[in-house]
C-alpha cells in the first residue's frame, strides 16, 4: 500500500470533527485566545525566518564584494 495515501490532507468533513473535538476541549470562551496565540507566534516565526533571509543575503553580497575586490 502507498503510504502516502496514509498522510492526506483532511476533507470537509474531517475539519468539522476537528474543529467540534477543539470546541468541546477548550470551551468557546478559549479559543480566541489560542487563535490570538497562534497568529502571534506565526508573525514571530515570520520575522525571524525574514532576519535569517536578509543576514543570509547580506553575506552573500560582501562574499561578491570580496570577490571583485581581490581580481
């Protein structure tokens, strides 16, 4: 059997089960908060991935510069 078939993306119906499973865990009153959460850490992850890209690519242009510097 493939086993990719095994790891698939959840269909309309499984997000509802999802989602009433999330409800009934951390009541209604708690779900803004852990969405608030979330969307908090994903900015953080965000910038921090943005700072490596710009050091990364700051790094990149003084190798150049050393480079056209020493022929």
């Amino acid at each position: 059997m493939n086993s990719v078939l095994l790891f698939s993306m959840p269909g309309g119906g499984e997000w509802v089960l999802i989602l009433l499973v999330v409800v009934l865990l951390f009541g209604g009153k708690k779900i803004p908060e852990l969405m608030k959460g979330l969307g908090k850490g994903i900015r953080e992850f965000n910038a921090a991935k943005n700072n490596i890209q710009e050091e990364f690519e700051k790094g990149l242009k003084e190798e150049e510069e050393k480079k056209k510097i020493s022929e």
